[in-house]
C-alpha cells in the first residue's frame, strides 16, 4: 500500500472515529469508566473473553448490512477495527457504517474460524472475537490472527490492573505497525441514547 493511501486512511478512520465516538466530560478520563458498567456500551470485568459476546443481547440484533445498530455506532468502529487489524479493511473503510463491504470482510472473518458464514456479527462471531482478546499490562488487545494487527483497548481504569469497567479505543494497528488511532478515554456506544448508571 503506497504511502499517501496510508495517510488517506489514517485521516478518514480518525474523522470516522471522531464523528462516531463523541465525548462528553462524563467520558473525557479513563478513572471514570474504572466500575462503570451499562447496556449502552462495551464493558466487562473478570475474564476478557466474554465480554463482546455479553454485548450480543444488550444490541438486541445482531450488526450487518440493512440491521438496526448498524449505522454510525461506535461497535461498528470497534467490530471494523478488528477487521482492519485482521486486513480484511483498509482503514479508510472504517467508516462506522455496517456496508457492503463490512458484510464482505465479515464472511472472510468467519470463513477464516470456521463459523456459519452469513456476514452477520451475532453472538457467535462476538463470542469468537473475544476469544483473541488478551491482557498487555493494563491493556487490552485483540490479537489478530496474522503478523503484527491488533485493536488495543482500554477497560476501566488504566492506572489500575486488569481493571473492569467500560471500554474504550486506544489504537488500530496493522501488520506493518503504523499507528492508527489515539483517543482520550472515550467509552465505545453502540446506542445513540445513553441511560444512567
């Protein structure tokens, strides 16, 4: 991939990330996701590898191509920056919108770990997903499958160990390592309307 697609990307998954994920005071630290558990976005604590499948039943359908969630929503970002780590995606094609071309990369996935491949990221394919999730100090990072991608993640407080709480973005990378994106505490959303806690 030449050099000035490389930056094309960059540009647009951070305009993506920066339109879809929008920050309130509220979401501005990460000490404030440490115990902040909800139905609105991506949490977790204990063990790493439920915590995308617990979300399966919070979204109330699965994500793909026409569904409801699947249009500008955080969880689109997170399930297309695993695609991107895995190169399924280029990153400009981390847009937040669950289109033909996720649903493509989305039946690549699934092929590859011999799930029912039908482009649709339900219970199953979450549940597989969060199966390469892994603790790097006080990170967490969906390992690709491939050389050097991963999508590293924050859970809770990030001056803590291992902590529970919500999740969000720290950077998408691919195989050859250049770095993607960097956010300042964010929680990954996957409904527009938010609810107390």
């Amino acid at each position: 991939m030449n050099s000035r697609r490389w930056k094309l990307g960059l540009v647009a998954l951070s305009a993506t990330i920066a339109t879809v994920l929008p920050m309130s005071s509220a979401q501005a630290a990460y000490a404030s996701n440490s115990g902040s558990y909800g139905t609105t976005f991506v949490d977790g604590a204990g063990a790493l590898t439920d915590d995308f499948g617990d979300h399966f039943e919070e979204l109330g359908n699965s994500l793909c191509y026409g569904c409801g969630e699947s249009s500008n929503t955080d969880i689109v970002v997170l399930w297309q920056a695993i695609l991107v780590a895995e190169h399924y995606l280029d990153f400009h094609e981390a847009d937040g919108t669950f289109g033909p071309k996720t649903k493509a990369a989305t039946i690549e996935w699934q092929q590859s770990r011999g799930l029912t491949a039908d482009g649709m990221v339900g219970d199953a394919t979450w549940s597989k997903a969060d199966d390469r999730l892994v603790w790097v100090g006080s990170t967490v990072r969906y390992k690709s499958a491939g050389l050097f991608g991963f999508v590293e993640l924050h859970r809770g407080d990030t001056t803590k160990s291992q902590d529970g709480g919500a999740y969000h973005f720290h950077k998408v990378m691919q195989g050859d390592g250049v770095h993607v994106y960097d956010s300042t505490g964010t929680r990954i959303f996957h409904r527009v309307k938010t609810i107390s806690h």
